[in-house]
C-alpha cells in the first residue's frame, strides 16, 4: 500500500496526531476525575482541545490558498498534504473530546455531523487518489492528457481516414457525409500559431497517446493480394455509419461540421464486447486482405472507449473535491459562528 511505502514521509504528522488526540483525552479524563463530574467544551481542557481543533480546521482551509501562490515556497507541498491528511483526521477525536464526549445542542450537533461529513468526503478523496491512477496504469494503456481527449480522438479520425483513402481511395459517393474535420483541427485546444515571416504557420499541440502494451500496430499485405474495390466500400460505409460517429461523440462541432448521427448509447461498438463482436463481423463481410485494416480500425475504436473510461475515472478521481472544499469552507463559517456565540455567552 502507499501508505507504507512512504511511512517515513506520513510519520511525523501520524504522530503529532495521535499525540494531540492522547494529550487531549488524558487531560479531559484527569480534570473530570479530579472534578467529579464530565469536563465540558467551557472547562480549561475543554478550551484548549476546541481550540487545537478550531486552529487545526483553519489550518486544512489554508491550503487553498496555499495553491494560490506556491510561487513563495512556503512549504514543501507533500508535507503539506501529509499534514492536511492526518492532523485533519485528528479533528473529529479532539471535537469529540472538547464536547465532553456528547453532542449537545441543535447546533453544535450540527457543526460535529458537518465535520463529520468533510473528514468522510476527505477520505473519500484520499483512498480514490490511491485507487483510481493504479487501476488506470493497469486497465487504460491508451491514457491520454483528459482535457485534449477530444483532440486526439480528431487526429484517430483522421487517421483513419488516411488509412482508408490510402487502401481503397477516397469515399465513394452516395454514402453518409463525413464531419468536416479539418476545420476542426484548427479550432483544437492545442492549436498554436507560430510565426513564420510576414506570416504565420498553425500547427496542433496534442497530448500523445500513452501505449502501454508491448505490440505495436503495422498494416501488413501479402503482395499478390490487393485491395478489392467491395471491401473498400463495405468498410467505407460501415466506417462513416458506426465508426466515426461514435470516435467523435461528444465533441463539440457546428451543425455543418458533423451530420446527424444516433446517441453513442445506441452505437453497436459503445462497449467493448459489443465492439468486439461487431468487428468479428465486420471482418467475416470482407476479404482477408482487409483484416489488418479492420483490426486498425478495432483499435481506434477501442482507443476511443477506453478515452471514454478515463473520462469516467477522471470525474471519480476529481469529483469528490468540489464538494469537500464547499462542506469545508461551510465548516470554518460555522466553526467562526461557534467561537464567538462561545465567547458571548461565557
């Protein structure tokens, strides 16, 4: 596990935590006993652990703006992070404590259950930053940068385009119209101008495909065969219907750029065992001189769905955190509103 392949880098906040936590419940047990009665959030233990905890809160609320101006340097980020990982699980033990182990009123009831809600949304987040990046390693191999997902997925089309134009030509008439792509290209979010002269040229940053099986695709043809002109329409066809529409889902195109197309719920290839069976197909309709070009497609295809299941493993891994930095900012409102109705009425 992570966490103990780098125990060394988690120690010293594990132990400043349970420390605060120890210090706080023998005081709170030793000031009771010697009192004769439960030490409550207004005795001197009581002050000083709702304190420790209320500095510890505002503390995890600083790391926000921390990201604001890293440029200062002000403190390694990873011990940063360590820091905000174990001192804020510390808080609901020394909130326990600063109760006096019980919940009271309606609203500091609801201040401990809000706090309770954060430290669960926080270690949600942690176990799903452990989880999600292995699974991905170990089940995307064509993982992409996520926010240029739907560039690459334009350059997959044009590539196969470029297969298929180089096999059996340009598309043959009479079939569905294809996206205007190439228009597309020069509104990609990579898309950067570089000076060239009095003019200037445009060129397309993308995030590179991350290949992580050993085989590499290549075309290979006997060359006594060729390609027949059927295989070239059947694939063309198939290729405009199914293929392309479902690579280019989801992206954002004008209405002369791509022409009506189904939902890709309702595409034959939207799951990677119906891909594989349309393609058996697919393969079974044409010749064997077309089987490498169809398996090039087969894996466009599926370079597409496996874009799909990052995105999806993206929104896990990073969904979690609007919702804990609001129940967190609401926290520290509410715990401010705590400390000054405390200081009135004491």
């Amino acid at each position: 596990m992570l966490l103990f392949r780098k125990l060394k880098l988690h120690l010293g906040s594990i132990l400043l935590a349970v420390l605060l936590v120890l210090f706080g419940a023998v005081w709170q047990a030793a000031y009771s006993h010697s009192s004769g009665r439960m030490a409550s959030g207004s005795s001197l233990p009581g002050l000083v652990v709702g304190s420790v905890a209320a500095a510890i809160i505002l503390f995890e609320l600083l790391l926000w703006p921390r990201k604001k101006f890293r440029r200062w340097k002000l403190f390694p980020t990873k011990y940063w992070m360590v820091a905000h990982i174990w001192l804020g699980l510390a808080t609901g033990p020394l909130a326990f404590i600063h109760s006096g182990y019980r919940l009271g009123g309606t609203f500091s009831t609801s201040l401990f259950c809000l706090l309770l809600i954060v430290l669960a949304s926080g270690i949600y987040g942690w176990v799903m930053q452990i989880i999600i990046p292995k699974w991905m390693l170990g089940n995307l191999p064509y993982e992409t940068i996520a926010c240029q997902i739907d560039d690459v997925s334009v350059q997959a089309a044009l590539n196969a385009r470029r297969i298929l134009t180089v096999a059996y030509g340009p598309k043959p008439d009479g079939l569905r119209k294809l996206a205007n792509l190439d228009s597309v290209s020069a509104k990609m979010s990579g898309a950067v101008i570089i000076p060239n002269g009095p003019g200037a040229a445009k060129a397309i940053v993308i995030g590179a495909v991350q290949r992580r099986d050993s085989s590499r695709s290549r075309i290979e043809i006997d060359a006594e065969n060729e390609f027949n002109a059927d295989d070239g329409k059947e694939l063309w066809r198939q290729y405009a219907a199914v293929i392309e529409p479902f690579m280019l889902d989801g992206i954002s195109l004008s209405e002369d750029e791509l022409p009506r197309r189904k939902s890709s719920n309702q595409s034959p290839v939207r799951t990677r065992q119906k891909s594989v069976d349309w393609f058996c197909l697919l393969r079974d309709s044409c010749s064997a001189t077309a089987r490498p070009i169809v398996d090039r497609l087969e894996e466009l295809s599926v370079q597409r769905l496996q874009y799909d299941t990052q995105r999806r493993a993206q929104a896990w891994l990073h969904g979690w955190i609007a919702f804990h930095a609001s129940v967190s900012v609401l926290l520290g409102v509410l715990l401010v509103t705590h400390i000054i109705l405390a200081l009135k009425f004491t």
